[in-house]
C-alpha cells in the first residue's frame, strides 16, 4: 500500500458508489451524538463534507444547542503557511468558497478547537488515518498548543487492516464508523 495517490482515488470512488451511504450516515450521526455526550470540550472543529464525506453537522448542531457556550469550527485554509484556521458555523451563516472550491464560513470569529472531528478516506491499526493528501490537518495539529483531541470520523469499508504509518502521518486519539467506537486510544499512553 505504498502508492497512497491511487488508494486515496480507489477509497474515494468505493465511497460514493456505497449503495446505502444515506443509512451509514444515519447510523453514524447516532454514533456521533452519543459519543458526544460524554465529552467535556466545548469547542469542536469539524469540516464541510466532500465527496461523499460523513456530514458531522447536524449531530455538532444538536451538541452545540445543549449549551450556549459550545461552539462548532470549520476550517479555512491559510494557503501561506499551509495550516487551516477554525471559522466559527451555525446554521444559516454566511457561507462562501475558499481557493479550493470547499464551502466555509464568512467573515466568523476564529477560535483555536479542543476536538477536532476529521474526515477519513481510509484509517487503519492504532488510529492510522489516510486524509486527501495535503497535509493540511497534520501541520496544523502540530502546530496547536495544546494540541486538540482528534477523533477519525469515517466509513468501516474503509478499514485497512495492513496500513502502515509513514512519516508525516498524525494518528487519531479515537475512531468512530457507523459500527460504533472502533478505535480509542488508551488515555494513559
């Protein structure tokens, strides 16, 4: 699994052509939301999904309104430095289009998240995740102080089992699939 270009293209593909995508999301918005009772943050960055991507949304919404100081981030790319900054969402606000085409907020206040839900094309053992490519969310984490709780949000059918980590690759501290938790890491590593 050496060439990640094509199994990101593969992935990607076998994603959109899930014949019952619609009732996985379904079933990982339950996933999501009782994940999320749990969790003490009060800031949370997620992302617009793309190209058949899980949409986090709506579940970050019903969290979001249990309490008036929670807040719900997505990112804007800063193309110079090649890390995104967390805009502000809720429903009905402005959006627009950033460089890439990907929708984002317009013109909403900044905040640094203490959760970040990412998007996972493919993830494998101890919380391996393959992204799209562009190292965008791994220079970011790295970045963050303190860093942020990253939780994989993905598809089981894209498990792979044989992943291996390479360099840059930054793992998350849980998985979770329309089958539940699959992958959490032990909080006292």
């Amino acid at each position: 699994m050496n060439d990640r270009t094509a199994l990101r293209k593969r992935l990607i593909q076998e994603r959109m052509d899930l014949p019952n995508r619609l009732e996985l999301a379904e079933d990982l918005q339950r996933v999501l939301r009782v994940w999320l009772v749990r969790r003490r943050e009060t800031t949370i960055g997620a992302y617009w999904p793309i190209k058949g991507e899980f949409d986090p949304l709506p579940a970050l919404y019903r969290w979001s309104e249990a309490d008036p100081k929670r807040r719900i981030g997505i990112p804007v790319v800063d193309k110079e430095h090649g890390t995104l900054h967390f805009h502000v969402w809720y429903p009905g606000c402005p959006m627009e289009e950033d460089a890439y085409g990907i929708t984002k907020p317009k013109d909403t206040e900044t905040f640094q998240p203490q959760l970040l839900l990412v998007p996972c094309v493919g993830y494998g053992p101890a919380g391996l995740r393959i992204g799209y490519g562009g190292g965008f969310m791994a220079r970011t984490v790295q970045e963050m102080q303190p860093r942020p709780q990253m939780v994989g949000v993905g598809y089981a059918h894209g498990f792979l089992p044989l992943l291996k980590k390479e360099p840059d690759d930054v793992p998350v501290d849980s998985m979770l699939t329309e089958e539940g938790v699959v992958w959490e890491k032990d909080p006292d590593r």
